[in-house]
C-alpha cells in the first residue's frame, strides 16, 4: 500500500517514496514533503548536473553544491539551469 504525502514540489497530494532515500535530517525532510514524481525530476536534473560539470561524488564539495541544488530544486522551487543544454522543441 502507498502512501500519500502532501508534495512541497509539485504543491498536491502524491504518492510518497517507499522509503528514505538520503540520510540525515534532510533525507527525512524529502521523506516526508517529496513525492516519487519529484524525485524521479530531480533525478534526471541531478544526472545532467553531474554529467555536464563533470562532477565527482568522491569530492566533498562537489556532493555538497548537489545536496544545494536539490534543496533548491525541491523545497526553494528553484529551476536549475544546466550550462550548455537545450531542450528539443517538439513539433
């Protein structure tokens, strides 16, 4: 059975994560805010973030400018921008 969280991100009841992906405070934070739709957006975001600046998540500053971005993505409803892409127009 599923459970139903109110979505800080998408602003509507969704269907919550089956558990807690991220650790600490924050992980229990999204845990309880985040719907599974918002999650897989951000994952896709984070993907392309890494990706693009080329970042190691052995390097700790590079982990903590994601852990920013993904608060800002999810919680501050900041849209982030990844250098260098551009979206394919449908047609």
């Amino acid at each position: 059975m599923s459970r139903t969280v109110f979505c800080e991100y998408l602003k509507k009841d969704a269907e919550g994560l089956d558990f807690q992906l991220y650790p600490g405070e924050l992980g229990k934070r999204i845990f309880d805010n985040i719907s599974k739709e918002a999650w897989t957006l951000w994952q896709k975001k984070q993907i392309m973030l890494i990706n693009e600046k080329k970042l190691n998540m052995m390097n700790v500053e590079h982990r903590q400018f994601l852990e920013g971005a993904m608060q800002d993505f999810l919680f501050a409803g900041k849209d982030i921008e990844v250098e260098g892409y551009v979206p394919l127009k449908s047609k």
